[in-house]
C-alpha cells in the first residue's frame, strides 16, 4: 500500500469514508423507509394517475385503430395551420409515408401518443412556473440549482425512484420523459418574459394595464418565439427519452431501439431512429414556424 501511494500512511492515503456496514445499513433504512411509504399510499398513487392512463391509452388507440390516411391527413392539416408553408407539408408528408413503407407506422404512432401527452403535460407545467421564476428573482434563485440537477442528471436515473412508485408501464414512462423534458420549457418562458423591452413595460403601466393584462397583452405575445424554442427544445428531449423510457415498459419506436442495441441490429436500430428523426423534423419545423407567425401577428397587432 504505501508503494503506491508515495509512502504514505493509509491513515492518509485512503479517503477517511464512513465504514461499509454503516453505508450498508444507511442505504437500506432509506430504501426500505421509501417502499414503505409506497406501499402505504399505493391506492393514492394509482388514482392519482388513473387519468393520466385514461388519457393516454385513449390517444393511443385514436392514433393505432384510425385509418392511416385520416391520420395522415389530420397530421398534415395540423402542420399547414401551424407553418402555413407548402414546402414543410410536403416534407412531413415524405416522411410519414417514409415511415409507412418500412412498417413502423403503428410503433411511430405510439411513440407520438406518448410524446404528445408528455409534451402538453410539460407545456401546462413548465409554462406557469416559468411565469412565476420571471416574475420573483427569489424564486428562480431557488429553481435554477433544481433545474440544473435536472438538466445534467443522467437519464437513466429518472427511471429508478419513478419505477419504485408507479411500477412498470406507460404512465411511469410518460412521467420520466416529463421530468427529463419541462427543464428547457421552464427555462426558455422564464428567459423570455425577462428578455421584453422594459420600455414596452413602462408604457403598458402608462397606460394603466395592471399585471395580468400585461402578461397576456405584452410579455406572452412578445415572448413568443423564446416560449416556442422551449416547447422546441421539449419536444426534442422527449423524444430522446422515449428510448430510455422504453427500458420501464414502454412500447414504440423506443422498444424496438432498445431491442436493436441489445441485439446489436443496426438496420432495425437504424430505421427506428430514422423514425424519430422524422417526428423530431416535422415538430421543430411547425412549431417554428407557428412562433414566427404567431410574433409577426403579436407585432402587428401592437404597430
């Protein structure tokens, strides 16, 4: 020992770490302690996320058992209202049939039943907390370091105390991808409505608007393009956990990505990401172009 560590005492040489019997015993009264107070509250906890479950498996089946050309079709009417751009529908419209032709469209619209509900639930939590974070410094001084674990904690390690909870299934994974996906939403509001001209501001309170009308009048409509690079940004984390969440039980393009990595199928793995890049374009595209025209509406309205 002291030849590798320059001679030195282990006293000094070794870390002074608490001892592996403490460590053991420590670990096992906070696991057993969390799966007590599990078991104790599972009735609550499955009722609490009996609606979550209703909606999913609701969205799910609309998207699954739908023809696929009404699916299609609605996809694409919803991209043209959102972009109003011929070239970004025609786009979508390759790569969906894309998607059809390798014969992952039942798998792709599992995925994006998934994402879409983990999406909205990000967008209707991130957005307020992000209005809460601008307007209190104290309070986003307090959410900045959570935001910061969230962002940099491993994705994998979303799934454990969410397994330990919900169990395995889609609701714990739909869970996981929105803890993984609302740090960016609630970033990018908060950003925004701090980044509003504040002598836009000061005319609004000259003109008598109190806080509420300038939320909605001013800061949201002038912030929309920060807001949409946030529901960007959340969309494009989700999708990127869906794959981790496919290791809780997940279905979708996830599963069979995982499947290829453990069977080492590269053509399987490769269609199925190719699949979730296509999904991640046709999102980033529209919602872009729905913020740029949602800010040109916003200046127009205040000119």
């Amino acid at each position: 020992m002291a030849s590798s560590c320059w001679g030195l005492p282990e006293l000094i040489c070794q870390f002074p770490a608490l001892p592996d019997k403490t460590l053991r015993l420590m670990r096992m009264g906070i696991d057993n302690g969390f799966r007590g107070i599990v078991r104790h509250y599972s009735d609550q906890i499955d009722a609490a996320t009996r609606p979550l479950q209703w909606f999913l498996n609701t969205l799910e089946n609309a998207f699954t058992n739908t023809p696929w050309f009404i699916v299609l079709a609605v996809i694409l009417t919803v991209v043209w209202f959102a972009s109003r751009s011929i070239k970004i529908v025609i786009g979508s419209a390759i790569g969906m049939c894309l998607i059809g032709v390798f014969g992952l469209w039942e798998d792709t619209m599992t995925t994006l039943a998934m994402v879409a509900v983990a999406t909205m639930i990000a967008i209707a939590l991130g957005l307020p907390i992000g209005i809460l974070a601008a307007r209190s410094d104290r309070f986003q001084s307090v959410l900045s370091p959570i935001l910061d674990v969230m962002q940099t904690m491993p994705s994998f390690v979303y799934l454990i105390p969410v397994v330990v909870i919900f169990g395995i299934g889609k609701v714990p994974g739909v869970i996981a991808v929105v803890i993984y996906a609302v740090p960016p939403m609630i970033r990018l509001t908060n950003l925004g409505i701090r980044l509003v001209d504040k002598e836009v501001i000061e005319a609004a309170d000259a003109f008598g608007a109190n806080s509420r009308q300038k939320l909605w009048g001013v800061q949201l409509p002038l912030s929309l393009p920060t807001i949409m690079a946030g529901v960007n940004q959340t969309i494009m984390m989700a999708l990127a956990m869906v794959v981790v969440a496919s290791m809780v039980g997940v279905g979708g393009l996830g599963k069979n990505v995982l499947q290829a990595i453990n069977n080492q199928f590269f053509t399987i793995g490769f269609l199925n990401g190719f699949a979730l890049v296509a999904i991640a374009i046709i999102f980033d595209r529209a919602s872009q172009a729905f913020g740029k025209r949602l800010q040109k509406h916003s200046e127009a309205g205040h000119d």
